[in-house]
C-alpha cells in the first residue's frame, strides 16, 4: 500500500474513471496557465517595447521641432543654395556652414545625444528618401503636401513632422521635422535618430529576469497544486483501498477473535480440493470443540466467556505453522486446515499440541480459567471429496471424542462417528427442550391394597414434534452433558406446582413421587431447590417423596448417607428404587433415614411363577416390615400378582394393572374426578 505522501504507483489501478478525469483537467488547467502566461508576458514585452518606442519618438520629435525652430535659416539657406547649385562655397557659404554646424553641436549636445542633422535632397539616402515620401503622403490622397523651394529641390517636402518606427533589420527611430524660413517656406528637415537597441536590449533582459522568476514561481505553484491535488486523490485511493480491505477483512473473518471465519475456511478447503484433485497433495480438517464453554458462560457470564475464545484462539494460531488455517466456526468451535498432511501422525501430533496449550490455565478478568477441547480429525480424500462431506466427517469425529470422555481427540470412524453425532445432535436438542417448552410431566398412580388412591410418581417426558424421546434414550445423554440438573430442578418445581393444584380440588393427602439422578442428587443445589420449590408452593415436606435407585445410593456410601440425611432433615420422604439390584449393605440401610423401599419390576414381573423371585421379594417385604419402613411393588400388571402382594403384606402397588402414566389432566380425570 502506498503511503499517501507518495502517491506514486498508486494509480495503478486504484484511480477511478473520475479520478483520472478530474487529473487530465486539472493538467489541462494548469498547461493552459501557463501557456496564457506565456502570451501575457510577451505581450507585456511587445507592449513595454511600443510604449519605449513611443515615448522616446515624442522626445525625439520634441527635439527635432526645437532644432527646426532655433535653426539659423539664414545660413541654413546659403550653406542649402550653395549645395544645390554645386557651386564653390565662398567665404560667406563656409562661414555660414560652420555656424551651423556649430549650432548643431551644441543642440546635439542638449539632446541626450540623439543624432541631429540638418538635411536636404542630396544627403538623403535612396532608403530615407523612398521612406520620407511614403511618410508624407497622406493615406488616399493622391497628392502629397508639398511646398517647394526652388533652391532645394523641386518635387520633395513635409510640413508635419514624420516619425519612422524601428523594425527588425533597422533598429533605427527617425523622425523628420520640416525646418521653414520666415515665410513659413520648408527650406530643408531636420533628422533626429537614435539607435532603439539599447532599449529592445535591456527590455528583452527584463523579460528574462522577470519572467524566469515568474515562470519559477508559476511553475512551483503549479507543481504544489498538482502535487496536492495528486496526493488527494491518492489519499482517497489508499483511503478506499484500505476500506474494501477493512470490508475484505470483515467478510474474512470472525469479529470476537480475529481468526478466519468459517465462510473463508470453507472456501479454502475448496481451493484445496482442487488443488488435490490435481495431484498437489492431501490435507487434513480439525474441528474444535471447547469442553463445559456454556457452564462457564453461566457462570461468569457472557464476557467473560468472549475473552476466554479470544485467548484459546490465540493459543491454537500460534503453536500452528503459516501454510495451516484456523478459524472459528460458531460459539465455541474452531476449524483447523492442515495443508500437505501425508499421514495421520502428523495430524495427531498437532492435535495433542492443541490439547496441550488449551488445556493449560487461563486467566481471564482476574478468573483463573480450567478449560479443556475435543477434536475430531478427518482427512482428504479418505474421508471425502466435498467440503460438506468433509465437514460432517470431521463433526462426527468431534462427537466421538466428546463421547469418549472429551479433552481428546479423534479420528473419523465411519459407524461409530455417525452414532455418536446423532448422541450429540440429540444433546443439543435436549439443551434447548426446557427453552421450547418440550418437557412434560407424565403421572403414574399408586394405590394400598384397598384400591384407594394415595399418590402418585412424576415421570419425565421429552415431547418433540416427531413425537415421545423414550427416557432410556433422553436421560443417560443428559447425565453425561450435566444437563440432568437443571432438568431435576424443573421436574422438582413442576410436581410440586401440580400437586399444589390437585390440593387445592380437595386432595390434600397425596404424596408425589419424584426421581432423582445420581448426578443430580450429588450436587449441592438439590436441596436448596426441594426447599425453594415446597415454600413456593405451600406444599408440606411429607408430601414429597424423593427417589433414588440402590445402584446409584451404593457408589459412594459415606455420601449418600450424608445427601440423604440433608434431605430428610427437610421433613421430605426417601425411597430406595428398584431396591434388590444393588447387594445393600444392611447395616448401612438401618442407619440411612429412608422411608420407602420400592421392589424392582424385575422381581414382580416372575413374582408367580419363578421361586427365585417369589423369594427375593418376600424377603424385601420381610426387610422393610422389620426396619419399619413402607415398601411399594413396582411393575405389577395382573391380578395374580396383586393378590400374591396384598397376601405377603406389600403396602402400596404401582403398575399398568390401574393403568399407564397420564398427564395431570388425563390423570385427574381418570383417578380423581369422581372423588373418593
């Protein structure tokens, strides 16, 4: 870019049509000034030279009508008469002569040393002659004014003084002054000349000195206009350039972090595909994705988390080489083109470089940041000939990673990529589904042995508008991404806004039944929400009963032991899940504050038939009548089954024998409208 005081090799082709124009007038300006300058300073020549010239003929005819009128006549006449008859001047003619002549001399000598001579026919020149009469002759006039003195000459004479200009071959001014006798006859002329030179000598020398200072000034003038003129159009050249730059650079790259966008990376991997499909090599395309970036932004907030991609993206394009590129794609998601990669090593060896740097601790507005990055990695022409193939295979293998546990990388696997781009694709969804309002709460009722109606369990539903996610597909994703936890807070809050509604119709001694994640019940807002969501709406803590399942109580003991008492000290109710699948400790149960034990499907399903299951599920009865606890069927679906429970003392049945999970309305019309 050319600086803009040096406009030179900008107009290359940075000058518009306009701009070019603007030039050739402004040129065209400037050569027709000086050129009017040119004509103005000759004229001011040629004029200063015809006023010289005439002012010095009107001296000159001054001088010559003061010789005329101060001549001796007298001897003018004889030295004349003398001259004209060619005889022997006598002593008389001669002294007149040189009375004359020193008259002459001393009027010469008051004439600023003009030439001064007293003149008759005879000592004219043929020139002075020809062009004394050409002078006297009046224009159009056939006749010339002539007085002739027979002593003279017979044909030649002026009575008005005649002035003869100087020419180019004869710088000589005349000026010829009739010279009359007291009769007012012209007996002869007087010539005054002088030698113009001088004058054209020194006027020419002013032209010269005058005009070269002129014509030097004009020209600098000049020269600063058209310089500063050239340098505003070059400045408004630079000046656009350096716009459709600054737009280039806009339309090229990303305005948080300053990297490639994601529209230049692609057109850069389409330079590459032909560039491949030419022979010129293969390369190999990363996709990035930043590992928890949305549970920072939560909570830091949105700032925080814009310069935390600022540093990452510094991070990444300094540990790669000039020919790679990198650019963010969205959100927290860079793209990496690896050019002239002949194998996968290579690859794999920058990807670890990236899980090194962004992987270290950041420091963002005084936070000091842990932040970890999945990678997946595909190759040209492996796997694919496109961009858009190429793209998919490389976000297929970001979500493989993900799923092996992140802060990783990974490979395109055909198969197994696609499966767990479709986990991940239904992670994303589930994060918006609260947002879209896509969550529901199905209920499932529970009876005593009476057949009456004592509450019920909330079960999660994901209603998309293809239809009901199945739970055994939603929540694992959903544990995995830690999604499950403001997911429980909503089903905590939704059940207890329900159950709130059903007290006020009258039915005031139900218990609603929610299930709890392990993830869930291992984070410290879980109690916090229980308590938030009873006080909000006015529901006694004995009316919610919080269920988790033995496998998840048997992880850490120690812990659940001490979760649950933090719950029960609310007043709420415990229920062990599917209790018979996790081998509890039974010294362990006794200690734990549970209210309810709720026996697996699996045992109830065979409960008839199977004498295994027949045992394993008299011994819970058996078990929770001895710690004193309630204990709930899971599962039953026949009359058979019902009646084997209510023999062996099972408090409450739960199963499709009263009927499937509803929603509250489908519910409340079909167990409560009618009352008791």
């Amino acid at each position: 870019m050319a600086e803009s005081g040096r406009p030179v090799g900008v107009f290359g082709n940075g000058v518009n049509k306009n701009e070019k124009i603007q030039i050739r007038i402004l040129a065209m300006v400037l050569v027709g000034l000086l050129a009017a300058s040119v004509f103005f300073m000759a004229g001011t020549y040629r004029s200063t030279l015809s006023h010289d010239e005439e002012s010095l003929l009107d001296q000159m005819q001054s001088v010559g009508a003061f010789v005329a009128d101060n001549v001796d006549t007298v001897s003018y006449r004889l030295a004349g008469d003398a001259l004209a008859a060619g005889r022997t001047p006598s002593s008389a003619v001669l002294k007149a002569q040189r009375r004359l002549e020193r008259q002459l001399a001393r009027m010469e000598r008051s004439s600023d040393v003009r030439t001064i001579r007293l003149t008759t026919r005879y000592n004219l020149s043929a020139y002075e002659e020809r062009r004394f009469v050409d002078l006297c002759k009046a224009p159009g006039d056939a006749d010339a004014l002539i007085s002739v003195p027979e002593i003279l000459w017979t044909r030649y004479v002026a009575v008005e003084p005649t002035r003869v200009a100087a020419t180019e071959t004869d710088t000589r001014l005349r000026v010829f002054v009739p010279v009359m006798d007291g009769s007012r006859r012209v007996i002869g002329h007087v010539v005054v000349e002088q030698d113009f030179r001088p004058q054209i000598v020194r006027a020419r020398a002013d032209l010269l000195r005058y005009g070269a200072f002129y014509l030097v000034g004009l020209l600098l003038l000049m020269s600063i206009i058209f310089r500063r003129f050239v340098r505003l159009i070059a400045q408004h050249v630079v000046e656009r350039r350096m716009t459709l730059e600054q737009k280039t650079h806009i339309a090229e790259h990303d305005a948080l972090t300053g990297l490639y966008n994601r529209s230049f990376v692609m057109d850069q991997i389409g330079a590459e595909l032909k560039a491949g499909r030419t022979g010129n090599g293969t390369f190999a395309l990363m996709m990035l994705d930043l590992d928890g970036f949305e549970r920072i932004n939560e909570l830091y907030g949105p700032r925080t988390g814009d310069e935390l991609l600022k540093l990452v993206g510094r991070r990444i394009h300094n540990i790669l080489s000039k020919s790679d590129i990198v650019g963010r794609a969205s959100g927290d998601e860079f793209i990496i083109l690896l050019r002239g990669v002949q194998n996968g090593q290579f690859a794999t060896s920058v990807a670890e470089r990236v899980l090194k740097v962004v992987g270290s601790h950041f420091l963002v507005q005084d936070q000091e940041l842990e932040v970890t990055v999945s990678i997946g990695i595909c190759f040209y022409p492996d796997d694919g000939s496109d961009v858009g193939t190429l793209m998919r295979s490389a976000a297929a293998a970001l979500s493989q990673a993900k799923l092996k546990g992140k802060n990783c990388y990974q490979l395109y696997n055909g198969d197994a990529s696609r499966r767990a781009v479709e986990l991940v694709r239904l992670e994303k969804q589930l994060g918006q589904a609260q947002k879209n309002d896509e969550l529901r709460l199905f209920y499932q009722p529970k009876f005593d042995m009476d057949r009456r109606l004592v509450g019920m369990e909330a079960l999660l539903r994901w209603q998309t508008r293809d239809g009901l996610v199945p739970p055994v597909r939603f929540i694992p994703v959903a544990e995995s991404s830690g999604q499950i936890v403001e997911i429980g807070k909503w089903v905590i809050d939704e059940a207890m806004r329900q159950l709130n509604v059903w007290n006020g119709k009258g039915w005031t001694d139900l218990r609603m039944a929610v299930n709890v994640s392990p993830v869930q019940f291992c984070d410290d807002s879980l109690v916090p929400s229980i308590r938030k969501a009873l006080e909000a709406n006015g529901i006694k803590p004995s009316d919610l009963e919080v269920e988790i399942t033995e496998s998840a109580m048997m992880q850490n003991m120690d812990r659940t032991v001490r979760d649950i008492r933090r719950i029960s000290d609310l007043g709420v109710q415990i229920a062990i899940d599917d209790f018979g699948t996790g081998y509890s400790s039974l010294a362990k149960l006794a200690e734990i504050p549970i209210n309810t034990l709720k026996i697996d499907k699996s045992f109830i399903d065979n409960v008839v038939t199977n004498e295994a299951s027949s045992i394993t599920t008299n011994s819970i009865i058996g078990l929770a009548k001895s710690l004193k606890k309630c204990v709930v069927a899971e599962g039953v679906e026949n009359e058979e089954q019902l009646e084997y429970l209510r023999r062996n003392g099972c408090d409450v049945i739960q199963g499709f024998i009263f009927g499937k999970p509803l929603p509250a309305d489908d519910f409340y019309d079909a167990y409560m409208k009618k009352g008791r």
